[in-house]
C-alpha cells in the first residue's frame, strides 16, 4: 500500500478524463455525437492492451464467462457515453461535469433496489440532500428555459442529457458490481470498449465528417486520454483504500473550472458551484459511510470465524 502514489494516480486520472471531456466539447460542433463516441472508445483500446500485454495477462484477461452481462453493461453505459457527449455541446464544460456527480447517488439508490443491498437512514439522508445539490445545479438551466423555449432550448436540453447520462452511469456501475464477481478488470474494460466502439461505428450510416490530419490526431488522442484514465484509475486503487482514493475524483471539478475558464473563456455560475458542492459532500459521506459499514462487517466476520462451536 502507497497511500500518496495512489492519491496521486487518481489524480492524474481524473486529469485525464477532463482532459479527454474538454477535447470532445470542442470537437462537438462539428463532428457528431457517434462519431466521437467510435474515436473515444476505438482508441481506448490502445493504452489498455499495452497495459495488459505489459502485466502479461494477454489473452488471459480478456477470457469471459458472462457475456450477456457484458451486452447489458456496453448497452447501459454506451446510452450514457451518447448522452454525456452530446450534453457537453449544449453546456459549459465545469456543469457537464458536475452533473456527472449525480452518478454515485443513483448507484446507492440503485443498490438498494437492484442488488437489495440495505441502506440504512444515514446514507438515503446523504442521497437526499445530494439529489437537492443536483436540483440547484439544474435550475440556471431550467429557469425560463424550457418554459419560454421548449426541448429547443440549448442549456435545458443538455442538462437534461448530462443527468440521464449520470443516471446511465449509475446502471452501468450497478451490472460493473456485478460482473466483478466472475470477469477481471481488463474483461469488462475491454468488452465496454469494444461494444461502444460498435455501436459509435452504426451512427456511420447517419453521415461521418472526414477529419484533417489535426482534427484526426485530436480525436485519436480523445482516445487515448480515455484509456489512459481507465488504467491510472484502476491502479490508483491498488495503491489506497478506496474510501481514501475515491473522493478525489471530485477534483476534476478543480480541472473543469479551470479548463473552462482558461480554454473556453467559460465560468460557472454561483449556483453551479453551490450545488456541486452539496453533491460533492453527500458523495464524500456516501463512501466514508460505505467504508464504515464495509469495516464493521469485516469484524463481525472475524468474530464469527473465530467464535469457538
């Protein structure tokens, strides 16, 4: 265990994935959405088959006992990778990704009802007062927009797509938790990858712009971005606790007001700012609350195994 070393690549991991949303925001007025989700995903495979030839686990880790698991996963998650970049044409940068927070707060919820996990009165507090922190980030989008304006309106139409895309993620992490218990991590990586990158490949059909040689190694390095994340993320985890690594993801807000402001020319709004900052709170309890319970239950356990029969 490396404490700081795994702070450290979860950060360069959300960096990453800032990075790679900022690229797809200025590319999204002018390639379509399924196009940038084939380059996305397509390049992603690049970095995580390096990384696992690197660890020799090739072809091993890409063996796979659930593969209508991998279907429902890729179809779940892909609707969410359309629906995120798709928001990103219509909304800043920093309030694209700070709609995003709203994924794990479905996942408890979800939990709950899809896995019959038990969530006690704690963590549904927690929910609820982050579900209210969403709510706060929606109304600029919202007020007069969708009433003056309807589905036409730029803002309210992306925040619309940037919390499906959230509620997307969260089914997508829900079948994730269940995979895990028979596929390894570069399987389910992978097949996401490949079928996202099969369903970006169908919008084809739907008219593709052909890139310049620039624009290409743009979206090839969206790509990359994508998968370098992915790996960083995965090893970030290895080096921590999870209840330690997983609130700095949180810091990809830092990245997206600053991208936005120094790239864009963009700045969020005070109540953009409040509501991320509600969500980020009740997200930070959600997993230091998850990590109690996941200690409590390891010592009751041990207990259990050593209680004489």
């Amino acid at each position: 265990m490396s404490p700081l070393l795994g702070i450290s690549l979860k950060l360069l991991s959300a960096l990453s994935f800032t990075l790679m949303s900022a690229g797809i925001k200025h590319m999204s007025t002018r390639y379509p959405t399924g196009e940038l989700v084939f380059f996305r995903s397509f390049f992603a495979l690049i970095p995580l088959l390096i990384w696992l030839a690197w660890r020799s686990e090739l072809p091993g880790a890409l063996k796979t006992r659930n593969l209508r698991g991998h279907l429902k996963r890729g179809v779940i998650g892909s609707t969410g990778m359309f629906c995120g970049f798709a928001a990103l044409q219509f909304l800043p940068l920093s309030d694209a990704v700070a709609l995003g927070y709203a994924a794990p707060l479905g996942v408890v919820v979800l939990a709950a009802l899809v896995l019959k996990e038990r969530v006690r009165i704690y963590r549904w507090s927690a929910v609820t007062i982050g579900f209210v922190g969403v709510l706060i980030m929606l109304s600029p989008h919202l007020t007069g927009g969708v009433l003056s304006k309807g589905l036409q309106a730029g803002p309210a139409l992306g925040a619309a797509l940037g919390l499906f895309g959230a509620f997307c993620s969260a089914f997508a992490s829900i079948e994730v938790r269940l995979l895990t218990k028979t596929e390894s991590t570069g399987a389910i990586v992978f097949y996401f990858m490949l079928l996202t990158s099969a369903l970006g490949l169908t919008t084809l059909a739907f008219g593709w712009r052909m890139p310049d040689l620039t624009e290409a190694g743009m979206l090839v390095a969206i790509g990359i971005l994508g998968g370098l994340g992915q790996i960083l993320l995965v090893q970030a985890y290895r080096f921590g606790d999870a209840s330690l690594i997983a609130p700095f993801e949180y810091s990809t807000m830092i990245w997206a007001v600053l991208i936005g402001w120094f790239v864009f020319g963009e700045w969020p709004v005070s109540t953009i700012l409040i509501g991320a900052a509600i969500v980020i709170a009740s997200g930070i309890y959600v997993i230091l609350r998850e990590q109690r319970l996941g200690v409590l239950k390891r010592e009751q356990r041990e207990i259990s195994s050593t209680r004489p029969t």
